[in-house]
C-alpha cells in the first residue's frame, strides 16, 4: 500500500482534514498514555455489566434505594457531560494533554481537577446501588482506585505542561469538592 502510495496512485490516498493536523503526529500511541486508555475499558466494562448480571435489581426501579440509584446514575451521567463540555477541544482520551491546549479551571474544573473520572465513579455508584450489586460496588471501587492512578500519572504531565497547574492543584481537590 505504501508503495502505491509513494506511485502517485491516488486511488490509495485518504483525505485529511486540515484540523488533524494540530495533533501530535510524532508521538506513540503508548508514549501518550495509551495502556492507561486500553486498561480502563475492561474496568468500565465491569462496572457496566457486573451489577446487571449479578444484582438483585432490575431496570425498572422498584423500591427507594434503586431509585436514589437512579438518581445518582444521572447526576455522574450530568457531571460526565459538564466535563467534556468544560474541557471543549482539550478532550482527549489520553493522559498527556494536546499540545496547542490550555490549562481549563473553568466549568467542572472550578470545582474538581478530574471531574470525568469523578462522575464516572459517581455514575458506577449510582448504576450498582440502581441494580442492587454489591460487586458492582466493588468494581466502581477498583475503578475508583485505577483513576486515582491515572490521574497522578497525568498530573506528571499537566504539571511539566503548565507552571500554574501545583497552584492549581493545591487550590482545587481531584475527585470530591472539598475533600479529596
């Protein structure tokens, strides 16, 4: 395919947009905090699917607690939304920020440093006490435990990136407003 490419065929040739090109080209998927990415989706997964297959809820909430749960589910689902939101096209997957991105302590990050990983804890909860799932629980727990590793591991970054990011850090708790 290369050598097609390098031909001149342009059968082969895939068009890029223009807004491509502000993300780093030369950086490895791994180099960025890739394995970080790749980790998580099983952890999600888990916190997804465990409560459904082994809780004693159902999707239509019967009784208050399974209610709250509902009530919880949304509220990290709104806490997600307001990150993303918050963090506009500094969005990325990955721990290392995009090169052209600024420090964000608006919106969400006002109030917590990671305020995705929050809700999708928060959401987790939420989901497992909605479902009656004590291992649910365990695995937003185990969840919980591999964010707050990924974000020290991305914080290394943030702090090299941005010289007022430790005043930042100092100033605004990482998960719960206040607390921690």
């Amino acid at each position: 395919m290369a050598v097609l490419y390098a031909s001149g065929n342009k059968r082969y040739r895939a068009p890029v947009s223009r807004s491509f090109n502000h993300m780093p080209q030369n950086k490895s998927f791994v180099s960025r905090g890739g394995i970080w990415v790749l980790a998580q989706v099983p952890l999600m997964l888990l916190v997804l699917v465990v409560p459904m297959r082994f809780g004693a809820g159902c999707f239509l909430p019967a009784d208050p607690a399974q209610m709250l749960g509902v009530a919880i589910t949304v509220l990290g689902a709104s806490l997600i939304v307001w990150g993303f939101i918050s963090l506009g096209e500094a969005l990325t997957p990955f721990p290392q920020p995009l090169e052209a991105a600024a420090l964000h302590r608006q919106g969400a990050y006002r109030l917590m440093r990671h305020p995705i990983y929050s809700g999708v804890l928060l959401a987790g909860f939420g989901w497992a006490l909605w479902w009656l799932s004590a291992g649910g629980a365990l695995c937003v727990l185990l969840l919980a435990v591999f964010f707050d590793r990924k974000a020290v591991y991305e914080e290394i970054w943030l702090r090299q990136k941005y010289s007022e990011y430790a005043d930042y850090a100092r100033a605004v708790k990482k998960f719960i407003p206040g607390l921690y």
